[in-house]
C-alpha cells in the first residue's frame, strides 16, 4: 500500500519527463489524452433551405411527451446568447434539429421527459431550418448535422455530441450536470486532500472517479457511480476531471493515472488499490472487495 502523501509530494519517476502517448481507444477505457472523434450517424443539416415549421413533432410510433414548456425554443443568436447568460453556472443542453430529420424528431421526446426530471438543467431547441436567423445560429456553432447536443456551463461549451440515443443523452447529462449529488466534486489536489483527511478517522472506504470532461467510458459509468452513492453509506464517493485545469491534471500524473476511467481505493489516508475500466459489474465487485466483502469471479 502506498500512502497518498508520499504520490502527492513525490512525482513517480516513470512520468519524470514528457511522453507522447498515441490516443488509443478500448471497450471500456482510453489512454491519455482522450480524443473525441465525430460521429457519422446523422442528418445533413441544409441551411440553404427555407422552412419555417418550428416544431419538433415524432415520427410514427414514436412515443410523444404530454408538455415540453421546460425546453426553451430558441429562434436566433440573441435569444440563444441570452440563454446562456441567464443560465450562469447551470448546465445548458441545447439540441439542434431540423424538421426533416427523423433522427431529430425520435430523440426529442426523450430530451422532454429529461428537462422534467432535471430540474436544475436548462434545455434548449434549435430547428436550424427554420429561418434565416437560425440558420445563421448554426453557421455560428458550426453545426453541419442532426441531432446535435452541445453542453454549455457558465456560456462556455464543455462538450458536444452527434446522433446519440437516450442512454447517452442521460449519461452526458448526470455527467456534466451533476453538482447535487451524493458524489463529492474535486476540482484540485486541494480538495483530494481535504477530503482524505476527512475520513481518516471515521475508516470509510474512499472511491476516487478519475476522469476527463470528453471521455465516453467516463461518462457510461458515471450513472452507475452515482447509483451507488446513494445505497452504499459506508462509502465515499467523489470525483475528478483531470483536464478541468493544470492542478487536476498534474494529480493524474502524480497518481499515475495513464487510462480513464480509473478508480482510486484509498482507505486510512492510504491508496490500497484501483480498478482501471467502465465495467459496472466489476467496478461493484471492487468496492466490494476492498468494503472486506469476498467476492469470487
């Protein structure tokens, strides 16, 4: 067992100097740096065309929400700014669309029934067909297909997707939207600290997410990690995104996190293992583990 003091105030000697590392992908974890790659299931958006139908209706046997007055249509550049404004530090999810696109029409009542669950998420629409003002707000954000979902905080854009389906629209939002939860936000080594300290007397197990803001397995098991914060009392759950700023990120070289997800065990102030991957099964398997429960694979 290695004691987190003796990580933090000692950079490992494997990570000394600056390597490149080829961004590969795995099933279920990435090798730093994430890089995130477009993907092509989508609908060419048309900004050449006039069409002024502002609603996103479903396609037949799609199944229809009762009432969308939680997600905000929006009609130009001005109103889409003053969104962001009025949102401040809240997440803003915001969906562009076309009339045209079926792929737009089955995901929207999905989008619906979030903004009802999600209080503290602002929702947004954008039919990029509309009219010439929204065509312009697309030419602006660079969007070329539909359905496309970008995630705003504080009017900054913090990640973006294309033609994705419910699970990861409702991973991506407890993801990056997640500020109420069982599961403590750490935002420099600070933080680690304090928390660490914390707990050292009171024995708890301590799960340490280690992440990055566009990391696909980061955000498929998040739902999972959330979950069990709220059933497991004797556990400590809290996370980290180590791109969020240069203190993350040098706690990830001094940990030597080298793929994410990685979850750290840390009990007593002392690191007593990690699980690397997005496994559910085997992620409840760990905590299992080291809560001194035998586990047999």
């Amino acid at each position: 067992m290695a004691a987190v003091t003796n990580f933090i105030s000692k950079l490992p000697s494997s990570l000394s100097t600056t390597r490149k590392i080829t961004p590969i992908s795995f099933s279920n974890s990435f090798l730093l740096p994430f890089v995130t790659k477009p993907k092509s299931l989508a609908t060419k958006l048309d900004l050449n065309r006039t069409n002024f139908i502002v609603k996103a209706t479903a396609v037949p046997g799609t199944k229809k929400s009762a009432s969308d007055e939680r997600v905000q249509k929006v009609h130009s550049i001005e109103e889409f700014d003053e969104a962001l404004k009025k949102a401040k530090n809240k997440l803003v999810v915001v969906e562009y669309a076309a009339t045209r696109s079926d792929e737009s029409s089955k995901i929207y009542p999905f989008m619906v029934n979030l903004s009802k669950q999600c209080s503290d998420v602002e929702f947004l629409l954008v039919m990029g067909d509309e009219s010439e003002k929204t065509r312009e707000l697309c030419k602006r954000e660079k969007i070329d297909n539909v359905p496309h979902f970008s995630f705003y905080k504080s009017m900054e854009k913090i990640h973006e997707e294309e033609a994705i389906g419910p699970d990861q629209l409702v991973g991506d939002v407890l993801y990056y939207g997640d500020n109420h939860s069982a599961v403590v936000q750490l935002h420099c080594r600070e933080d680690v600290e304090k928390l660490i300290e914390e707990h050292k007397v009171d024995n708890k197990l301590l799960v340490l997410d280690v992440g990055l803001k566009h990391c696909g397995p980061c955000v498929k098991v998040y739902p999972t990690v959330l979950k069990l914060s709220r059933q497991m009392d004797s556990v400590v759950f809290a996370r980290m995104n180590g791109d969020e700023n240069d203190s993350c990120m040098q706690f990830l070289k001094d940990m030597n996190v080298i793929e994410v997800p990685t979850f750290l065990f840390i009990r007593d102030g002392k690191i007593c293992g990690r699980y690397v991957g997005s496994g559910k099964g085997e992620l409840i398997g760990e905590i299992l583990r080291y809560q001194g429960v035998r586990v047999t694979y």
